[in-house]
C-alpha cells in the first residue's frame, strides 16, 4: 500500500539556504528528512537508507541520485526508489512545495 | 535527603545546586564529580561507532530534560504488571526518580535484609555499600549515559541480602515516569554468600504514548553460592528514550537468573553485561521483546567468562509489528585458561509485517582451548501455511497469528520460573498482536 499524507505542510528552510545543487538534513516532527535541492527543484526522503539504516544526506550528491555513504546504496532523490543494490526497497519520499522563499514539507506516512 | 532544585538541564550550575541539595558524604559527591567531568567530557555517541551505526539518536536533545526537580505532588502508580495476584515480601515505587512508597516485611529487615530508595539507604548505611558503590561495576566512562547516570542519579532502589538469608517471596520495584518526566533511577543488588531472593523491577509511564528520558544503571552482585532471580520489565510510554547499563558480577558458585522484558519506549539501548567470576558460576538470561509502530530497541549483551567452569546461556526473542525495528549483539567472551566453559547466546526474531527490521549480530571471542560456545540467529516471517492451516480449522486470521506468537514464545517463556511475569508479558504481547493481511 502506497504511503499517504497525514499532516500538514511545514516551513523547514528559505530556498537561498540550500545551493543548487545541495542538500541537507531537516527535522520534521519525529523525523529527519533529507532534502535535495536539484536543477531548481526541491525534493525529500526519509534521511534512512532502507540497506542498513544509514543518514542519506551525508552521502554523494550525482544529479537526481543519492548515494548512501556506507555501501553505495543509490536511490532517487525524486521518487525514493532503490536504484541499486544493496538497497532493494524505495525509502519514503515526502511531499516539498515552494511558497516566496520558505521550502515546506508535508510527511508522508509509512 | 531532599532533592529541592529547580528543572534547570544537565549544566553545571544545576549539577552543583543538585550536589549541594543532597548533602552526601565527601566520597560520594567524588565519585559524582569525577562522572560529571566524564559526562562533560564525551560527545554523546554517533553512527560511525559500530555499537551505534543502527540506532540513530541524532533527535534526541538531552537539553530537553534536566536535572530531578522538586517531587512530584502526585502519587499515581500505573498499573503493575508483575506483582498482580503476588504476594511480596517488600515493594517500593517512585515517581520521576523520586521514590514515593517502600516497604519491607518486618520479618526480613529483622535478618538484616535491606530494601528501598538507594538515596536514604546510603544515608543511613553509607560505609556498608561504599565498596560496591566505589568498585564503579558500571564504568561510568563506558559512554555519556553512563556518566550522566554516574554524575546525576538520585531515587533509586537497593537490594541488600545477607549472608544465609533466604526471601521466600519476590520483592517489587516500580519506577514511573510523568509525560516529559526524568528519571535517573541507580539500581544496587548485593547478595551476600548463600542468600536468594528475587527482584521485580518494572517501569512505566503515566500516559502510553507519554515523552521522557531514562538514564539509568543497574548493577548486581552474587555472591558465592547465592541465588538470584532477577525480573526487568521496560514498560515505558512509547515516547520515551530509555539508555540503560546493566551489569551483574556471579561469584564462585553462584547462579543468576534474569529476566528481560522489553515492550516500551520510543528508542531504547541497552548493554547488559553478565561477568562469570568465580568456578561454577551459572547464569541463565531470558529476553522476551515486542515491539510495534516506529519503536527502535536495541541491545547489547556480553557474557564474559573469567573462571573456568562456569555456563551461561542467553536467550532473546523478538516479535516486531508495524515499522518497528530491534537491534540486538550478543558477545560470549572467555579469557585465557577458562577451560570447562559452557556458553551459549541464541536471538529469534518474528517478523510481523513486513516494514519490520530485525538486526541480529551474534559473537564469539574465546581465549581458551577446552570450551563449548556456540551460537545462532534466526529472523523469519510468519508463516502463511500455517495461517491457513488454523483458518481451516475455524480460527480467524487474528486468533491464528496470536497462536503462532504465542508459541513463537513458548520456548522462553517455558525457562521462566515465576508465573505472575509469565503471564504480564503473554497478555502484553496477546494484547499487541494486531491483523495482518
């Protein structure tokens, strides 16, 4: 079952904090979402490897795919998905809307 | 002893007003100072370390929570799940760290038995306990937590049996905790040569979902010959960090009983450490764990031989539902020349759904020839024929997968000798068990 939303939208951070390309880590809630910054979009997941549970954003950035900093676990920043091995399952990937310079959030559950 | 400062955080302007409210003797207050500088000193611990690449505690802001305030005003006792239809022979009950309630059988202090908050049995018999309080069993230098524990408790419970005496009921301890409450509870078992006894201790919130913080060690003494069983329930609200140190020492022939239940908290790391120190040592650890929603348990177990002729035997059991997750690492360590060891760790998770996560990482680090230690791992999903096996015979699928649990649990629950924390942690667990497509 495909996750769904159950929360609001929340303001994490203004457009110009995080450079293009760029990403970091926001606190959303109980969660740490990883948020990317790619080609004048902004994206999230979970910070959460679905391999071994490794922080995402402190990885590689290479166009829309991240790379996990303990095995090389690569998912799309886009969609969650797993795009390689060691990592077979998609990591949740959240809701981002711009409104003026504030990013906002919204979780998706799951 | 009054504990009268202001919830201010773990600084040092708090550490000293909680010192100067105590009035404890000058080795204490060392022993308080030379944890605090530790606590000060480390960073907590981060997901480069192997003991933490799997438990992330990057939200935890410990400056959320301070020092123990004025006593609670309430007396609220959650509902204790070991000592229902128990008859005890001492209970004692605390409130955010501040012991509330304690009470022994006047038949059993006359034999110079000992039991209650920690905090006023040192008062009264501070140079007894000195040596097991100064031999820093848990080093609080291990970690942060375990400083802060060291540098900070207050409340707590101790256990003191002498020398022959034999409890012929369990003694019940309860810590509770307010939403957003602290406690830094110490717990100090000291059994002296030959004695028995058996120690329930339990936790819980006042809310199920409550917030909060534990920070706590537990350290255990068997003495030659003596026999203990020891029962620790993890109840807490599902919003509570719980970081704990536990740490028994079995002397030469001595045996060690202990029960671990893990059911509550938001995240919660464990280490228990189990120390074989004199021949024929024996100690038989049973952990029965369940988790659900996005709760994170992790534990740590070393069982460390240091005598020949000594056995220990670990057994941890797992069921994770929703998008729960359980770490556990086992390690049997036998020094040089412990020859005639007998050891063995085993960890059996039961997957319910498949957005569970189950870590088990077993180890073995022997420095002698003649010994048997052996260890295994298994992490599984329920099975589906055997779901369908049930329905067949007139079970819904909810009755059909509380009977697999239940029997998934059998094995340990059928090496626990005490039937009241046989029966809490099967209804706990019954009570659990959503359906499942």
């Amino acid at each position: 079952m495909e996750p769904h939303s159950t929360s609001e939208f929340v303001p994490v951070c203004q457009v110009s904090d995080l450079p293009d390309p760029g990403k970091t880590v926001v606190e959303v809630g109980d969660r740490l979402v990883a948020l990317f910054h790619v080609s004048g979009t902004f994206w999230a997941l979970d910070d959460l490897c679905t391999h071994d549970g490794g922080p995402l954003a402190e990885g590689e950035l290479r166009g829309y795919t991240i790379i996990c900093p303990r095995h090389g676990a690569q998912f799309d920043v886009r969609d969650g998905r797993a795009l390689t091995m060691p990592a077979t399952q998609a990591t949740v990937a959240h809701e981002v809307k711009v409104e003026g310079d504030d990013v906002l959030i919204r979780l998706k559950d799951g | 002893m009054t504990t009268t400062v202001a919830e201010t955080g773990f600084h040092p302007q708090a550490f000293e007003q909680f010192l100067s409210a105590r009035r404890e003797p000058s080795w204490l207050t060392d022993l308080r100072r030379r944890a605090w500088r530790a606590f000060r000193e480390l960073d907590l611990p981060d997901s480069r370390s192997e003991e933490w690449r799997r438990t992330d505690i990057r939200l935890l802001r410990l400056d959320r929570f301070g020092l123990a305030a004025v006593p609670a005003p309430t007396v609220v006792e959650p509902e204790a799940l070991l000592a229902a239809n128990v008859e005890l022979a001492g209970r004692t009950a605390s409130l955010d760290t501040h012991v509330q309630t304690a009470e022994l059988g006047a038949r059993w202090s006359a034999q110079g038995v000992m039991f209650g908050s920690l905090d006023d049995l040192l008062a009264e018999h501070g140079d007894l306990f000195r040596p097991y309080l100064t031999r820093r069993i848990v080093d609080p230098r291990v970690d942060k937590f375990a400083a802060l524990s060291g540098a900070c408790w207050s409340g707590g419970t101790l256990l003191y049996v002498p020398r022959g005496v034999a409890i012929d009921r369990p003694l019940h301890t309860f810590s509770g905790l307010s939403p957003g409450g602290v406690d830094l509870g110490r717990t100090l078992v000291v059994l002296d040569e030959g004695a028995e006894a058996t120690l329930l201790a339990e936790t819980g919130s006042l809310e199920a979902s409550g917030a909060g913080l534990h920070c706590g060690t537990t350290e255990i003494i068997v003495g030659p010959g003596a026999r203990l069983r020891y029962v620790g329930l993890q109840n807490w609200g599902t919003g509570v960090w719980h970081f704990a140190h536990q740490k028994a020492v079995v002397e030469r022939g001595g045996r060690l009983q202990w029960t671990i239940g893990a059911l509550g908290s938001r995240l919660a790391k464990v280490n228990q450490h189990v120390v074989l120190a004199g021949r024929d040592a024996d100690v038989q650890v049973n952990g029965v764990m369940f988790t659900e929603g996005k709760q994170h348990l992790s534990y740590h177990t070393l069982q460390h031989h240091r005598e020949p002729y000594c056995h220990s035997d670990f057994l941890y059991k797992g069921a994770l539902q929703d998008r729960s997750h359980l770490v556990w690492r086992g390690m049997i360590k036998v020094d040089p020349g412990c020859d005639k060891t007998d050891a063995y760790q085993r960890d059996d998770n039961l997957l319910l759904s498949e957005s569970a996560r189950a870590d088990s990482i077993p180890g073995l680090e022997i420095e002698a020839d003649d010994v048997r230690c052996s260890h295994g791992a298994t992490a599984g999903r329920v099975d589906d024929e055997q779901i369908f096996y049930a329905q067949n015979r007139g079970l819904t699928r909810k009755e059909a997968v509380r009977m697999i649990v239940a029997g998934f649990f059998q094995q340990v629950f059928d090496r626990i000798t005490i039937d009241s924390v046989r029966d809490a942690l099967g209804d706990a667990i019954r009570r659990r068990v959503r359906e499942y497509q």
